[in-house]
C-alpha cells in the first residue's frame, strides 16, 4: 500500500509500511558506520559467532559450509579490523577473549536485526514464498507437529520450514539469542518467568506412568509412597520438559526428586521408552510416546494419575510476528479446536 493523502497535502504511511521503515532506518544506522570503507560484513560476524559458540575452528566451518582457512581469514580481518585479538588459542583449543565475548553479544544483536529487515521484506510478498525457521521439543518435533506442518505446507507452499529438535531449555535458549523464530516446549507454565518470552499455550498432553509388561508394579491395583520411593525409574536428561513434567508429578505424589532411585538417564523419549521396555525401570511419558507399545501390550500403565501438561508457542516478546508464525498458530488454534 503506498502513502496516501489525507487532504492536507500530507502523505502518511500505511502501518506496515511504517514498520519496516523504522526497522530498517534503525538497522541502517547501526550498520553503515561499521560497514563502511570495506570495514566487517555480515558473513564474518555469522562466522565469528559461529567460531565463538562452538570454540573449536573446523566444527564452526562445517557449521557455516566454509573451508578452516575461510573461517581462520575471516576472524583475523575482524581482529585488525578491531585491533584486538578476539580468541585466546592455545593448541588446538580457542576461548572468547573479553574483547570476542564482547563482540559475540553485539554480533548477535546485530545478525538479528538483519534478519529482522529480510522477515520484512518478506512480509510484503504475503506468504507466497518466505522460510521460517522452528525449533522443537522433542515430543513436540515428533508427535505433535508434523501433520500440523502438513496442513501449513498445504496451505502455503512456497514458504519453506526449518525445524531442528532440542530439548526445552534448548528451544529457550534459541529464542533468545535470536537464532529462531518461533519455539515449541512442554515445560511447566511456573517456568515461564522470564519476560522476554512471549508464551501460548496450543495443545494439551496427556501424561502416563508406565512399565514393561513384567514388571512387578503392573500387577498391584495401588502404589505407595515407599513403593516410588523405593523402586527404579528412567527419566530423560536435565533441561527436558518431559523430565520437568516428571519430577513435578512425583513431587505431587509426595515423592521429592532427591529421594527417588534413578537407574538412567537418557537423552530422548525413544531411548527412555526402550529402556523400560528392556526392564530397566518405571517412567512418566507423553500419551502420544507411549500409544503404540501400550496397544501392543509390551508396555503397561501404573495406577498413578499424572496431571496433564501444556504444549506451548514461544516468541521473543520484542521481536516482529511474521505472518508465516500467524498462520502456522491459527492452524494450530483450528486443530486444537477440532
């Protein structure tokens, strides 16, 4: 829409249109000082960043698809460009110097900023082509979104998806540094404290505590604070909504985490389900995890009620919506709705 005017000779700007100025007046700003004269480009700090999260040179060149000397050329322009060394090297191994952790902040605030001026661009093709980038819980990635995406893919194929998997704390973390647009996690809402998060809740999940087919426990018609006390479980990793789900259940039962006897730790719901399948223990897991091997009867619900738990949308709270993450939740809004 262009500007229009209002009969005072006054052109005035869609809210839109406005938007994206703004955004990109204020990136420019802060670009073009540092851009200028053949100064730092955007591609050495996305390298820079990837160099100083991983501190190691050959995983951050695989990670940005460049050649170890690519990435070596790339961080030393940006040392004589600042004058200061960026990494501490010390054989094989590389640390952030004060100056690099520095540096990494602003790096980041900046990439950011210039996906933010890309998204929109975007925006005014509508959602005719465009990308937008998720991440995951586990339980989520796995038995929740995929016919979602499905229908979205359906609905608008030009716009590309990107999902990775994390566990909760990971997702968090991505939105926060600004690596992803949009985040989905399963942790309890008492964990939401943090305000530049801004959190929906899109679905609700059923959890169950489970066994093997042979285990003591299946027989047995109740179970006691000693019997969960005493008797071995298999939970997944720390940072794991599925994990947070786990201890605040027990909790609930009169059963605190650090009494509980822990055989393993596992870093996903399949390696957790096999290992109570295999005998190794009890466990609490998504409905959706368990569905298949409970209907085959290798795996046997407890006679313990868990409260079910919420599956959430996150966003930076400061940062623009697109219209690919509006439409992506109101499929998700139509789902919850069916």
């Amino acid at each position: 829409m262009e500007p229009h005017d209002n009969g005072t000779g006054m052109a005035f700007l869609c809210p839109s249109r406005w938007v994206f100025r703004r955004i990109r007046a204020n990136y420019l700003a802060a670009l073009s000082p540092m851009l200028k004269d053949g100064g730092m480009t955007l591609d050495q700090l996305k390298i820079f960043i990837a160099v100083a999260e991983r501190e190691h040179l050959t995983q951050a060149a695989d990670a940005v698809g460049l050649a170890p000397p690519s990435v070596s050329a790339a961080v030393a322009s940006l040392e004589r460009e600042f004058g200061t060394k960026l990494f501490h090297r010390v054989g094989r191994s590389i640390a952030a110097t004060e100056g690099g952790k520095l540096l990494l902040d602003e790096a980041r605030d900046l990439v950011s900023r210039a996906e933010a001026v890309k998204l929109a661009m975007r925006e005014f093709t509508g959602l005719a082509r465009g990308r937008l980038v998720i991440k995951a819980s586990q339980t989520i990635a796995n038995h929740f979104l995929p016919p979602r995406l499905v229908d979205f893919h359906q609905a608008y194929p030009g716009v590309a998806l990107v999902v990775s998997v994390g566990n909760s704390t990971e997702v968090v973390d991505a939105i926060i540094r600004g690596d992803i647009e949009l985040g989905f996690i399963e942790s309890p809402e008492e964990e939401f404290g943090d305000s530049r998060l801004a959190v929906k809740m899109v679905a609700r999940d059923d959890l169950v505590m489970v066994a093997s087919a042979d285990h003591p426990w299946t027989t047995r018609q109740k179970l006691t604070v000693d019997d969960l006390t005493m008797g071995k479980w298999v939970l997944r990793e720390d940072g794991s909504g599925t994990r947070a789900a786990f201890v605040k259940a027990l909790g609930a039962l009169g059963v605190p985490y650090g009494n509980l006897n822990i055989a393993i730790e596992l870093p996903s719901n399949e390696a957790v389900l096999a290992a109570v399948l295999a005998g190794a223990g009890a466990t609490i897991l998504s409905e959706r995890v368990c569905s298949d091997a409970i209907r085959a009867g290798t795996l046997k619900r407890l006679p313990i009620s868990a409260a079910p738990r919420g599956f959430y949308a996150v966003q930076h709270a400061d940062r623009y919506r697109s219209r690919a993450v509006s439409a992506l939740l109101e499929i998700l809004r139509k789902h919850a709705a069916l």
